[in-house]
C-alpha cells in the first residue's frame, strides 16, 4: 500500500502485470472521528513515515467494536490472535 492509497496508471499496469492483488480501505481511521460500524468495511490505520498514532485510543476503538481479519473478511479464513501483554 501507499501511504496515501493511491497507486499510479504506471504502477496500476505493474501490479497486474505481476498479478498482485491491492486492497484499498473502506475507512480510514482518525482519532476522535465518530466511526460508523459499516459490515465489511476495511480499516486502515496511519502508520507510515511521519505519523505517530495514539495507540492507547486506537486500543479503546479496537475494544469497542468487532473486527475480523482481512484473511477472515475476503476470504473467509479462520484465525486466531493472540495479544500481548494480556
């Protein structure tokens, strides 16, 4: 991905030409923005070069909804994660 989701004509025809599948997010997350649980939606979140998310409002927001994995999501594979510190 790039860190502003857009991908060039030029870079468009290299990506299939190599057939590489790209996703690009249905949301992209922003502290503070008021989120509308959208079923299916692909979330991203800033964490490129010269971003420093909050990761302590970006855990509240993940605890506050239910989110799949994009394995999950597209593909319907089933996964397991494990977070630490529990």
């Amino acid at each position: 991905m790039t860190s502003s989701y857009n991908y060039t004509v030029e870079l468009k025809q290299i990506i299939f030409n190599e057939h590489i599948n790209t996703l690009a997010p249905t949301v992209i997350y922003e502290e503070g923005d008021d989120y509308k649980n959208d079923k299916g939606a692909i979330i991203t979140i800033p964490l490129h070069e010269g971003t420093s998310p909050n990761f302590e409002a970006l855990s509240k927001f993940m605890n506050s909804q239910k989110f799949m994995s994009i394995e999950e999501n597209i593909f319907g594979y089933s996964i397991k994660t494990k977070k630490l510190p529990e």
